[in-house]
C-alpha cells in the first residue's frame, strides 16, 4: 500500500524568516514540516538528491522552490526531487582495528563487551608463556655478580689513588 505523490514545495516562504547563514538548514526543516502535515505522518526521510540540491549553491543560497516526489509507506514517508528513485540505504559494520596505544586497548575492550574476547585471551595467554620460556632460555647473570665486578673496579681505582 505505497502511496506517491508529487509536491511543488516554495522554500523562499520559510527560509526567508532565517538568518543568512542557516537558510538551506531551515529550507530543510520547512520540508519536513510540509510533508508532516500534507501526509500526516511524523517520521519523515530526506533523499540524498533533494537534500544535494537544497546545499548544492551553499548555506546562504538554496532554491526558492523544490518539486519533490512523496512515497508513503506504513509509518514512515520518504522525499525525494522528482526524476530521481529511492534508495535503499545498507548499514556497514565498522571494521575495529586492534593495535597500539589508546585505539587497541578501546578496541579490545569493545570486543570484550560484545562477547568476542576468546581469540584474544588465547593471544594473551600464549604471550604470557612465550614470555616466561624466554627468561628462563636466557641467561641471566646472578645478582652477586655486577656487585663483584664494581668492587673490583673500586679497589682498583682505590689502588692507583693510593700510589
């Protein structure tokens, strides 16, 4: 049950009222009230050509009147300039790169609260061992050792002092 119909809408009544500066601002929200009472309907959508034609000339400067094109369906209504189809806009799911600094830790922390974290508390564990499997391969001078070596260098010099 879409209905469609075709308006003729004069913008320079509306936005004549306005500042310079917001003129296209208001000539949009005039649209969305002419429709609301014409189709009486709340929800209203703005197409992307009716909404590039009113900021085409900037801000200060939009078409004094517009011929749109009406499409109503259950709740909702969507406008757009005469000549052009709907469309159907998809919504994309952000992709979140994880890594350093500030932006990895958020990152993380996102995937936490959606349920994702398994992969990374693998990565995390396995980082852990590759840790600990690296300090014990390597070889670390016992503690004693650097003390012994700067007693020697102060009796050494102590020595030469005394000569």
């Amino acid at each position: 049950m879409a209905d469609e119909k075709l308006f003729t809408i004069n913008l320079r009544r509306e936005f004549i009222k306005a500042p310079t500066y917001k003129k296209a601002k208001k000539s949009i929200k005039a649209i969305r009230e002419y429709i609301q009472k014409h189709m009486k309907v709340e929800n209203v959508k703005i197409g992307k050509h009716l909404n590039d034609k009113i900021w085409e000339r900037g801000s200060k400067n939009p078409p004094a009147k517009v011929q749109v094109k009406v499409l109503k369906e259950k709740d909702s209504v969507k406008v757009e300039l005469v000549g052009f189809d709907f469309e159907v806009i998809k919504k994309r799911k952000k992709k979140v790169e994880t890594g350093k600094g500030i932006g990895g830790k958020l990152a993380s922390k996102v995937e936490a609260l959606r349920g994702e974290p398994e992969e990374e508390k693998e990565t995390k564990e396995e980082k852990k061992e590759k840790v600990k499997a690296d300090i014990t391969k390597a070889k670390v001078q016992p503690a004693s050792a650097p003390k012994a070596k700067a007693e020697k260098k102060s009796q050494a010099g102590r020595q030469t002092m005394s000569a």
